[in-house]
C-alpha cells in the first residue's frame, strides 16, 4: 500500500512534469495493476465461504426467538416452527 500511496502522492508532480513516464515506471505501474487485481481476484475467493456462511447466519435470525437469559446465567435461545410462532 505504501507504493501505491506513493504513486498517488507523485501524480499531480507527474502532471505538471509534461514529460512522459518512462518505460520502467510505465511497467512498474502495469505490474502493480496486474498484483493488485491477482491480490484481489484471491481475496475474493478466500472470503466466499465466510460472505456465504454470514449470509446463511443472517437468513436464520428469524427462525429464532429473542435469547432469553435464566436466573442461573444460562441463555436459551428458542426455535420458531415453520410457520413462525414459538415452539
């Protein structure tokens, strides 16, 4: 990230420069773009499971009845039946 930022930083310099990057920066800004985008492409797929497992988590809420804590600290947490009222 701090090259990225540097880059950043360094473009309205470049800007005013009028000269054209160099082949060097030119590449090096290309294989940055292709990490960032092989970075992300992974990214993505390792945190799938995890976006489809809280998606399952969130669709279940309703199926559940508020948590209801007992006098002796025990949380109970009771199902719904299909059609919505409390088992």
């Amino acid at each position: 990230m701090t090259l990225a930022a540097g880059l950043i930083a360094a473009s309205p310099v470049l800007a005013q420069d009028e000269t054209p990057p160099s082949d060097e920066f030119r590449q090096g800004a290309e294989k940055l773009g292709e990490a960032l985008e092989l970075f992300m492409d992974g990214f993505s797929n390792e945190m799938e499971p995890l976006a489809k497992a809280w998606r399952d988590l969130i669709e279940d809420i309703p199926k559940y009845q508020t948590p209801e804590e007992l006098p002796n600290g025990d949380i109970i947490i009771r199902r719904k039946d299909a059609t919505g009222t409390d088992i």
